[in-house]
C-alpha cells in the first residue's frame, strides 16, 4: 500500500494543501455526521481521521451528530415501530428516551472514543446540556420533536478554548425539563450560525445538488441562495434535498460564510472539501 506515491510525491500533496491549511487554521468549521455515512465502521473511521487531521492543524472542528438507523436498530429490539409524519418521526415519551438514549448516549460516546483512538481530543455533549439547544414543541402531531427557540453557544466555545473537538447530539429541552428529538441538520445549522462558523459541511449520501438526480455528472458544483430558489421553482432540488438546502440557506442566513453538501460515503470527502482546490459537493454561499 504504501509503495503507491513516492516522498516526493507525498510532499507534493502537503504543500498544495498549505494554503488551505493557512486560511483555515483556528477558523471554525462544523461538520454535520449522520445517518448513511454512520453505517458503515470503516467510513466511520475514516471520517474521524479527517477529523482528528484537521483539529491536528489548527482548524477548530465542532461535530455535530444524528443517529437515525441507530434509533431505529434500538426501537426494533424493543419491538417500538417507527412512525412517519411527512417524513419526519413521530415522537412519544418513550420513544423520546429512546432518542436521548441512543444519541446523547450510546452514538455520542462512541464518536467521541473514535476520535480520541486516533490522536483526537473530544468531548461530547448534547443539546441538553448548558441549555445549549432550547426547543419548543414542533407539531402536536408528532409529539416531542422539538423546534429550537435558542442556542446558547458557550458551553461549545468553551471546550473550543481548552482545546477540544465538541461532539454534540441533538437533542433539545424546554424550561419544564421536557427533551425534545431536533432535526440534525437544522441543529448542525442553527449551531454553526451561533458560531459564526467559517463553513458548514453536511455530509449525506449523495454527491450533493445534481441537476439529474440520476446522473452524478450533473452535479452543481457552487450556488448561490437565489440560485438554489430558482432551483427550487424548477423542481431540481425535491424530495428529501428541499430540508437540507433550506438548512444551507438558514445556516447563511446566521452569519455562515459558506456551507457545502458532501457525499460522507466518499473517503476523506471532508479533507478534500477543504484542503484541495477540487473540493467535493455543492457550495452554497450568500449573493
């Protein structure tokens, strides 16, 4: 394996990379992990290695994390079938503890080991805690699926200045200690505003926007917000890709400088997106 590029080689690749390592070191930039690109161990890996990569040179990761085919592993064992209302999960007070316990538990834990195996220095927490993510009820149809009404970002900045990686579930709680389940994304965007965050990267299982959503060679490399509304009319982004635009969209709204749609079943789609010239997705950015 090792005998593919020569030093020189190698060296090559650090040194394109440095101005990119230079424009970003002790910027923050949220990544928002989550459901396909959990799957797999090996991706899973490899994510955090790019990670713990960047963290290494000065870029300031916050990891923001779902965990939805986990929760659904869990309610399986516990016999609890999954409810949909217009695609988002039906939410009651056992199903919410499950929720609580799989992501602020089990998936949070996890990525927070992950990291620190390969040289990292993390530190889980989730929205609960601090108050770092107030919700509201979103629908009474759906039960405890929380709406976020604020976001109080010290306790992330914090472990930002003593220096470690903050690995956030995204759960809310309200004043009357009830936990709300709060979209990833929205969170991931709601979060990276209050940061001010240089980018947003959200990673899903497709290449990103793509004009034919059959042919990964349309894919729509940048985009402005009123490009990607003329997108919209057109139909191009339907389905499941209208939620997370709009995240990109809110996200920039907050004060983001850019956020981009990455594929997370590419290897080291993370460390491509911001540390070459190629970049890998689609970049949304303000007009």
């Amino acid at each position: 394996m090792h005998n593919e590029f020569s030093n020189s080689e190698r060296a090559e690749v650090l040194t394109q990379a440095l101005p990119y390592i230079k424009d970003y070191y002790g910027k923050i930039v949220v990544v928002k992990y989550g459901g396909n690109a959990m799957v797999s161990e090996k991706l899973k890996e490899q994510v955090m290695e790019d990670i713990v990569l960047l963290w290494l040179v000065g870029v300031k990761v916050v990891l923001v994390h779902g965990g939805g085919p986990e929760i659904n592993d869990v309610m399986n064992k516990l016999g609890k079938k999954a409810e949909f209302v217009d695609g988002l999960r039906v939410t009651d007070r056992e199903t919410v503890d499950i929720v609580q316990m799989v992501l602020a538990g089990k998936v949070n834990k996890t990525l927070v080991n992950l990291l620190e195996k390969k040289g990292g220095k993390a530190m889980g927490i989730s929205g609960m805690d601090g108050k770092l993510i107030e919700a509201v009820q979103k629908d009474v149809r759906l039960g405890y699926v929380g709406k976020i009404t604020n976001v109080n970002i010290t306790p992330v900045l914090d472990l930002l200045e003593k220096g470690y990686i903050p690995v956030i579930s995204t759960i809310g709680c309200d004043d009357d200690g009830n936990s709300y389940n709060i979209n990833g994304d929205t969170a991931a965007a709601r979060i990276a505003g209050a940061l001010r965050a240089a980018r947003l990267i959200m990673m899903t299982d497709i290449d990103g926007i793509l004009r034919d959503k059959d042919d990964p060679s349309t894919l729509i490399p940048e985009m402005t917000i009123s490009g990607a509304k003329k997108l919209y009319q057109d139909g191009i982004i339907s389905g499941g890709m209208i939620p997370k635009v709009d995240c990109c969209i809110e996200a920039i709204n907050e004060g983001v400088k850019n956020v981009t749609i990455i594929n997370g079943k590419v290897p080291h789609a993370i460390l491509m997106e911001i540390l070459t010239n190629e970049g890998a997705g689609t970049m949304v950015t303000g007009d």
